[in-house]
C-alpha cells in the first residue's frame, strides 16, 4: 500500500510539473542557499564540476546554474541522490541517534524522471543526474575533481562516507558545505562532519547552520 500510495505521488508530480513547478523548488534555507551561492561565486576560477549530493526536486540546482550561465561561469553541475528517500539501513541507525522515525518517508515519491523533467521546465537539462547511493556509487561515475560541493544527505552514515569521497576530489580553492548542521538538531549529518573532521585533523567550521570545509589554495613558486 506504501508503495503504490508514492508510485501515484510521483505519477501526479510528473503529470503536473508545468502547474506545480512553475519556480524553481528548493528547500534550502534562505541563508544557507546564499551561503552556497556565495561560494560558487567565491569559487568561480577554481577548476573542477560543482556537485550537489542530495539534491530532492533539483531546485537549488537550477538557481545555482543559472546564476553561473549569468556569470559566465562553465562548468559541469551534477546532482547525485537516491530518488526515492532515505536508505532504510542508514535512516534506522539515525533514529536510534535520536531522528524521529516519522520523517522516514519525508523525501519518498521522488524520481530522476520527474527530476530531469522539472530541470528541462527551467532550461537546466544539461545538469547530469547520477542515481544512487553516494556511499557505494562507482568510483568512476564521480567528477575526478570538484571546485564546490553541497552536502545535503541529512544523515550520519552518507555524510561522513561522502566526505571520504570527495575531501580528495576537492581542488585548491575549492569548498565543501554540509546541511544541517545544527546541534541538537532532527537530521544527525552533524555527527558525520564532526567525525570526518576530528579524524583527519581539520577545523570544524561552522556558519548558519552548516559545516564548512576549505582547501587551501596553492602558494605561487618563487620566481
């Protein structure tokens, strides 16, 4: 009965996205999309794809590559994510962390069709969309170098696993923001980042609500 309560879900999102999605339809919290939007500006000579890893119904995605269109800043932009929620196994260890299990579904009824399709509704077709989950999708269907990258997966065990992944892939210059990363918060991506952070000797950084990352440029050689 669940599944076919999402299967009807995402067949009236689809149906409708011209009504429904009329604007881009992000959940970004206001200061944390200018934050991020700060950053690709910050970040607009450093080489490398801009990645979003939780990206829901894309619309973060859309007003970020259409301010970069606007800036004249190219660059390849790729959204990972499930499609359809959380992972059961890494939702039910954040629950016993203290996330309340009501919010299991919260992201379900989704899909990279419905996803593709609102991002064509906004002129954004050419964002790649990669289906999976970020902790064991291929190595190489992941940008060999990355200048920014939104981390938006809300729970413990992605982020941290995600961090492992990208930190290297992250070009001098470059930045990694993490959401939700409020104590006492529901989402637990907090643990992960902080875990990710002790573990490998780097500054936890924290600003409107999310973790921070930075890799530091390189020094000019002497002459």
């Amino acid at each position: 009965m669940l599944n076919m309560k999402y299967r009807l879900k995402r067949l009236t999102r689809s149906a409708l996205v011209p009504l429904i999605y009329r604007y881009p339809p992000s959940v970004l919290a206001p200061e944390r999309l200018y934050l991020f939007l700060h950053h690709l500006i910050q970040a607009k000579d450093v080489p490398g794809a801009v990645v979003e890893i939780g990206c829901n119904l894309g619309g973060t995605a859309i007003m970020a590559r259409r301010m970069l269109d606007r800036l004249g800043v190219k660059k390849p932009y790729i959204c990972i994510d499930t499609f359809d929620g959380f992972v059961d196994s890494q939702f039910a260890a954040d629950v016993s962390r203290g996330s309340p299990s009501r919010d299991q579904n919260l992201f379900s009824g989704n899909s990279r069709d419905l996803v593709a399709k609102i991002l064509r509704r906004h002129g954004c077709g050419d964002i790649q969309l990669i289906q999976g989950d970020v902790t064991v999708v291929p190595d190489a269907a992941l940008p060999a170098q990355c200048s920014v990258v939104l981390l938006d997966v809300d729970l413990t065990e992605p982020t941290y696993v995600s961090l492992q992944r990208f930190w290297p892939r992250l070009a001098p210059g470059g930045v990694i923001l993490v959401d939700d990363c409020q104590e006492n918060a529901s989402w637990k991506a907090q643990i992960g980042y902080s875990r990710f952070c002790r573990e490998n000797h780097l500054p936890e950084r924290y600003l409107h609500g999310m973790g921070l990352l930075a890799r530091a440029e390189r020094k000019a050689e002497a002459a």
